[in-house]
C-alpha cells in the first residue's frame, strides 16, 4: 500500500469541496445541533475540519472550536471565511496530530474515519480522540454502512446527485478482503465534467466500538443520523457517540503527539 497522504483529498477536491457537500449533504443543522448539545459547554475537536462546514456554525453558537486537518488547501478556504481564522487548526494526519488541552467532543463528520487507509490508523485515530478528552469526554462519528449488497463483480455506479443543472455519480470498486473501496465522484454540470477521487478503508460498528474499548472508551449512544433516530436494521449509516471514562485509567493508549 502506498504511503498515506493526508492532503491529498484536499488538493484535488478543496476548491470544489463546499458546492460538492452542499449536493450531498442536508443535515447540516441537526450536526450541529446535536454536537452542541454532546459538547455540554466545552471545547471541541473537529478532526477533519476541512472548510468549516460545522466548525462555523459551531463558533456562532459560542461553541469553542479547533481542528485537525490534512490539507492546507482546505485550512486556507476555512481561513477566508467570516470567523475562519479565529479557530486554530493543526495540519497533519488526525490518527496522530494533536490540538493541546483537554476537550469536551472530539467530532469527526461525513464518513471521515473511512479515509484513513487501514485499520491500524482507525485504530491509532481512536486512541487519539480520547487523547485529547478530558475524563468523561465525548468522541463522535458518523459514517455509512458498509452495502457489499450493492455490489456486482465488485463494482457499482450509483446516482448521488439530479438537478436540472448538475449530476453527481460515484464509480466504485470494492476489495471486500481488505475493506476497502477505491471511489470517484463524477459532477456533471453545463458541460463540465470534475472528478474527485477518494479511497475509502471501512469497518462495522462492531469493529469501531472495539477500537474505542482500546482507547478506552465506550459506546454511550448509536442512532441512525443526526436528529438521532433510532438505529435499526434498515438504517444506511450511524452516529456513533463514545464516552471516555471519568477516571484516568492505564487501558487507555495516549496517542503520540505529532
């Protein structure tokens, strides 16, 4: 496997990124509101905070706010937005990369956990989130459900996106030994065609309460999305939320600081 590059994403995708999210994704509000409410008044870590999508909202309601983020590209689009260079942003692999103090959430939003390329990283990005809480912290994430239903000969097209202007499809290949989907999203608007490649490394809710039991933590809540409905055998992705223990105790793996 290649080594991981952290900014990749960002280089190829950054300057589209916000229209790109805007097609895809509607949840917005009910993010924030539930990562105020999980936040409890405290500071929070966004890993993979990207252009500011949540962290902004965020700041407005007087939610303290810094981030990780592998791309300078998208650090420096976060930076040119209203409020954007009041929040502090460490550039450099969420696995490993760390904002000082102690936090109240640790949030990573939009399937992000996924892009980090192995389970050795998942399982070091775990550790790092519960690095950076305080005891009784919080670590959310959402992300999809693995679909290898979805699949034929390990390959799918699927239709993301129809307005009467632009369409957005995602070409897919799957490697079901390895978990592991090699992706891109096709925009096609007036003629213009944009691709944004991604790869994407998933797990099972089952292999990602594991990796917070190492780091020790716990599955607190699971719900089917962000207005918390419940999480069932229909639901196509999940919100995860995981608690950090109240008391310092030697099961949990600090991250190294990087």
């Amino acid at each position: 496997m290649a080594e991981h590059d952290p900014g990749a994403y960002g280089r190829h995708a950054a300057s589209d990124y916000d229209d790109l999210t805007a097609l895809l994704v509607q949840d917005t509000a009910a993010t924030v509101e539930a990562l105020v409410e999980l936040a409890d008044g405290g500071p929070v870590v966004e890993f993979g905070i990207g252009t500011g999508r949540l962290a902004l909202p965020l700041r407005a309601r007087g939610v303290e706010v810094a981030g990780v983020e592998g791309s300078e590209d998208m650090r420096d689009l976060l930076r040119a937005k209203p409020g954007g260079s009041d929040i502090p942003v460490e550039i450099g692999d969420f696995a490993h990369a760390r904002v000082p103090g102690a936090h109240a959430l640790v949030a990573l939003a939009f399937n992000t956990v996924y892009a980090l390329p192995s389970q050795e990283a998942q399982v070091a990005c775990f550790a790092n989130a519960a690095a950076h809480l305080r005891p009784g912290g919080r670590f959310v994430l959402d992300a999809w459900l693995p679909d290898p239903g979805a699949f034929r000969g390990h390959q799918s097209v699927r239709t993301l996106a129809v307005r009467d202007d632009v369409v957005v499809v995602e070409t897919a290949l799957h490697d079901p030994v390895n978990q592991r989907m090699t992706t891109t999203k096709v925009r096609y608007r007036n003629g213009e065609v944009r691709l944004f490649p991604a790869n994407h490394r998933y797990a099972w809710p089952g292999e990602l309460d594991l990796m917070a039991r190492l780091a020790g933590m716990h599955l607190e809540h699971r719900w089917g999305g962000w207005t918390r409905e419940p999480f069932t055998a229909d639901s196509t992705m999940h919100v995860s939320v995981y608690r950090r223990s109240e008391e310092e105790t030697g099961a949990r793996r600090d991250a190294p600081a990087g």
